[in-house]
C-alpha cells in the first residue's frame, strides 16, 4: 500500500482573523488549522477523525481550493497548490472531487438530475448525446432507476441524493474524492448502503479517498489509516485495523472509551470519560493543546508542543510527550 | 381565501387595463387628440361615457391611450432596472469585498436622496420626454433591487450547491446565474410588481408637474394635472384619471401580495 503520495500537506495553518473598529484592525484570531501535516496516498482511504469544530471541515475546503491556508504548503502530485489557477483550476477538479455531508443542501432545488449531473460534463464541453450516456451509465453505477433523470432533488430520500452527490461527483473520473462527513446526516440503514456504494465504486474507478468523519467505529473497519484530529492539529495517525487496539494518545483513547459498548457485562465503569470543553480556538493552551483536558500531563506538556514521531514500523505516529519512545 | 380573491381581483384588473391599452387604436370612441371647442369640460352623458375635458376630447379615449403610456413606462422600467439591479446584487452579494464595499455605498448615496427629487433633477437636466423620464426612474429603480438580491446571496453562497458548483471547475458568471438567481428569484418578483406600481405613480407625478410627456399627450398624469385647474367647476376631468392610476396600482399591489403569500415557505405546501 505505498502508492506514491496524491497530496501532501505540510505545516498547514488556517486562522480568521476578527476585524474591528473603522479602519477594520485585527483584534484576535480564531486558530482553526494549526499546523496540519497529513499525505494522502493513492489508492487508499485515509481516514480524518475529530470533534466538531476541530477544523476537519476547514481542511477540506482547503484541499478543495474554496480556502486559501493562511500559511504552510500543500502539495498535489509534488507540485505546488498555490500553482493551481485560472485553468489549471478546471483540471484539478477533474482530479479532486467532493461530496458534502448534508445531500438537502448540496444539491441546486431548482436543477433536475440530469442537469445537476450533466452539468459537470456540459461545462466541458462533452457533447449533448456523450453527456446522455454517460450520465445513463453513472446512474446505473450508483444503483439510481434511470427514470430518475428528469426529477428534482426534492423527490428523493436523503440516501438517493446522497447517491446523486456521489455521481455529480464521479462523473468527470477523479483520482481523489473527498467526503466529508458522507453518512452522518443519514439513519443507519441507509448509512451502511452508502458505505458499501462508496466502496465499490472506489474499486471501480480507482479512488483515492480522504474520508472525514467522527465516528471511530466506522473508520477502523473501512481506511487504511486514520488521522486524528484536536484544535486544528493531528494528533495520531494509525493503520485503520490497529486503532481500536492500539490507539494510544490520550485523547484517542478517550474518544474510544466514549464509544458506548452494547453488552453489559463488558462495560468497564473504571474507564474515565474525557471532562471539559475544547479550549477556545481564540486562545490557544501553551504546550500540547491537549493538556488542559488530558488526565496524565506533566510539567512538559504545558510547555513543549510534542513533535510527531513514528511509534513502528507499521505507520502508526503518535504527537505526544508521554507515548513517544525514548 | 379573502386575499386569494384579491389576487384575481388584481389580474381582471390589469388585464383589462392592458388589452383597452393594446387595443386603444380600435377600441376607442374618439380620437383622443380631436379638439371640440364647443363641447368644454361637458359631464359624463351617453355620448361620452367619462365625459370631455377643457379641449372637448373625449376622456375615455385619452384613458385608454394614457394606459399605454403608464403601463409600458411602468412595466419597461422595472424590467430595465431590475435587470440593471439583479446583475449588480449578484455581483456584488458574490463577490464581496472592495466590489461589494464600493457598489454598496454607490446604492447608500442614491437611496440617502430623497427618490422623486432625484428623478425631477435628472428630467431637468435631460429635458422633459417620456424617454428621459424612464432613464430618471430606472436610475432611480435599479438600487431596491440591488440591495434585495445581494441580501438573498449572502444568505444562500455558503450553501454546499454553491460550494459544490465552485468546485465543478464553471466560470463565475454561470455559478451566478445558473445556481444563485433562481434560488433568488421569489422575492424578487415579488419586489418587481410593488415596483411597477410605484413607477406608474412616479410617472404620472412627473407628467402631472410638466416633466413628462409632451403636452396634448394623453397620459394620466398629464391629465390629472390639466384637470387641476378646472377642479371646482369639472371635477369629472380629474377624477377618472386619478381612479385609473388608483385601480392599477391597486391591482399590482394586490398581485404583489399575492405572489409573495405564495413564495412564502410557510405556506407553500398548502
């Protein structure tokens, strides 16, 4: 599974800065990226864990060129990101796609199907009856009834439009497709249909998935390797299988024992649920930005921001004074 | 149920106005411009339904040939500016920034002038003609629409279909004007039929002071004005042209309401 690296992101921050007063001076900052470092390899599904408001939504954008990073470099096929304009940006598209996690917002209520779908061929200039089979044969792909061509999104389920957002973005043939929270606005059901869709088309046509979500359970079973997120920095990445065992950093570990566990019997009461709020991204904790919650720091962790170190040979990379090897 | 009926009430209305306004050539009784000197401001009979004004024409004719000048003044204004309007609000409610920054207070300055002396001083300036007053209306019209449109893109460009067609690699403008204006349009057309209700009403009060059509020409407000001097002793000479400039703007406020009752999300499933 060592495909050469599609994107590479390195030392990416985001902040917003917060203007006041007539001459709009920046009175604070909201820190939402801080230092991001994260490669999506082809061919695999790299997962991206975290809260809400941790900045999962913020990197997707970024990797979607709808932000500019405030600062750092990103990197797509070993070329510079800021290199991608004007044209180049109509290429990139064809190369990077994106769903949305809410499909009764991602899809124009005035479009029908066709067009929603079609339009992505149309402003490529595709002719008319290409742009017709094509859309025919990616219909078919997602499992949508043919006939469905000529309805408006709001005659389907939240599952059948989500299906449509995956073949709007499908259909220009891309290498990366990002899905952002992809099934969380979905009931469960329908959430595993998705799943099971997303990865058969990945096999079918050769994907690359950056897949972003906050539930742990379903990561471990599907991407090769999971990146966790807290205040806008990775904190741990890990072969997708080994990380119900073997997360270690201590905020992984109080997301999984957050995971609620169906069998009584095997509940452990002694395990300690995480306490206290994300701290406010306006005013960043020194040292790791863990520490005011982390039931183990120690001196360094308020002081010393911890570097990322490999803890195997097996992938896994840990951002934490406590677990790195000595 | 009661305002749905004032909506028909207001299409029967302005149809009517509108086909008498097409038809005015065939339709009328008199030639509006004929002169009877010895029939002077003579009351409503059978001969003349609505009566004959100073000139002895007959007043039913010039209505009718009058709704011509305020309906198309009316309607081709608010076309114009609200193309001018819709184009500008996109542009800036998309854009955001210096664009927005700069065309906002463009709109603050012509919005801070109080509307009809603005359109007065415009007419002085170009001079007294039906033309000239629609571009003093229209440069008057286009900011209501500008602010309305840009508010509606604020509120809908974050939305993920717009994200989404951003990163489907179109050019701006289609972004503009395939996905956000038919999201927009509702309050829009809303705001264009108050609109024409306002032009016919601004149309009439420049040709009521002199500043509009040419005079002899028959417009309603023209002849509001004519009938002015003879208020007293022919009240019949102003009062129908001042009941039709009522009826219509009446009618399109009624149709205002009614297509704004009906975009209304609440009560669009009913």
């Amino acid at each position: 599974m060592d495909g050469p690296n599609i994107i590479e992101i390195k030392n990416v921050k985001k902040y917003f800065p917060i203007t006041g007063g007539v001459l709009k001076t920046e009175k604070a900052r909201i820190n939402v990226l801080n230092g991001v470092d994260l490669s999506i390899t082809e061919g695999e599904i790299t997962g991206l864990a975290g809260e809400s408001g941790c900045g999962k939504s913020t990197l997707a954008k970024i990797l979607m060129k709808l932000l500019a990073p405030s600062s750092g470099e990103i990197l797509f096929d070993g070329k510079p990101f800021s290199d991608i304009r004007g044209k180049g940006k109509r290429l990139f598209y064809e190369n990077v796609q994106m769903i949305f996690q809410d499909p009764y917002s991602s899809l124009n209520p005035r479009l029908k199907v066709k067009d929603i779908i079609g339009e992505m061929l149309r402003i490529r200039n595709v002719p008319g009856a290409e742009e017709r089979s094509r859309v025919r044969k990616i219909l078919y792909d997602i499992k949508l009834d043919k006939n469905s061509v000529n309805k408006y999104p709001h005659e389907f389920s939240g599952g059948q439009r989500q299906r449509i957002a995956i073949a709007r973005a499908l259909i220009v043939n891309p290498r990366l497709l990002i899905a952002d929270e992809p099934v969380s606005a979905l009931d469960l059901s329908t959430q595993d249909k998705i799943l099971e869709l997303l990865e058969e088309l990945k096999h079918k046509y050769n994907l690359t998935i950056l897949f972003i979500s906050h539930d742990l359970n379903l990561m471990a079973d599907r991407c090769n390797r999971v990146a966790v997120m807290y205040l806008g920095r990775i904190v741990e990445i890990v072969p997708g299988r080994h990380l119900m065992k073997s997360g270690t950093h201590p905020y992984v570990k109080a997301l999984l024992n957050s995971i609620p566990v169906s069998d009584p019997s095997k509940r452990d009461n002694r395990k300690k649920l995480i306490t206290g709020e994300v701290p406010d991204p306006e005013n960043l904790p020194g040292g790791c930005y863990f520490n005011p919650r982390c039931p183990e720091a120690i001196l360094r962790c308020r002081i010393e921001q911890p570097p990322m170190v490999p803890l195997n040979e097996k992938g896994h990379y840990v951002s934490c004074h406590l677990r790195a090897p000595a | 149920m009661f305002k749905n009926k004032l909506v028909y009430i207001g299409w029967v209305i302005v149809i009517l106005f509108g086909l008498g306004a097409l038809l005015a050539p065939w339709i009328s009784p008199y030639d509006p411009y004929e002169l009877r000197l010895s029939e002077q401001l003579i009351p409503p009979s059978s001969k003349h339904l609505l009566g004959q004004d100073a000139n002895g024409s007959d007043i039913f004719s010039r209505l009718l040939y009058g709704a011509r000048i305020s309906l198309t003044v009316g309607l081709l204004v608010v076309f114009l500016s609200g193309t001018i309007g819709i184009t500008i609000g996109l542009i800036s409610g998309y854009y955001g920034g210096v664009i927005d920054t700069g065309l906002m207070r463009v709109v603050d300055i012509l919005l801070a002038f109080p509307g009809l002396l603005l359109a007065i001083a415009l007419v002085a300036v170009l001079g007294p003609s039906v033309f000239n007053v629609m571009i003093a209306l229209t440069v008057l019209g286009w900011v209501s629409f500008t602010r309305l449109v840009r508010g509606q893109v604020l509120s809908i460009k974050e939305r993920d279909y717009i994200l989404a067609a951003k990163t489907s690699g179109q050019s701006d403008f289609r972004i503009m004007f395939v996905h956000i204006l038919p999201n927009v349009l509702s309050p829009v057309i809303v705001q264009a039929t108050f609109s024409v209700a306002g032009v016919i009403i601004a149309e009439s009060s420049l040709s009521f002071l002199g500043l509009g059509v040419s005079p002899g020409t028959p417009s309603w407000g023209a002849m509001l004005s004519e009938g002015k001097q003879v208020l007293l002793d022919a009240p019949h000479v102003s009062i129908f042209p001042g009941l039709a400039i009522m009826l219509v703007v009446l009618a399109f406020n009624f149709i205002g309401d009614g297509l704004r009752d009906r975009f209304d999300p609440k009560t669009e499933k009913s």
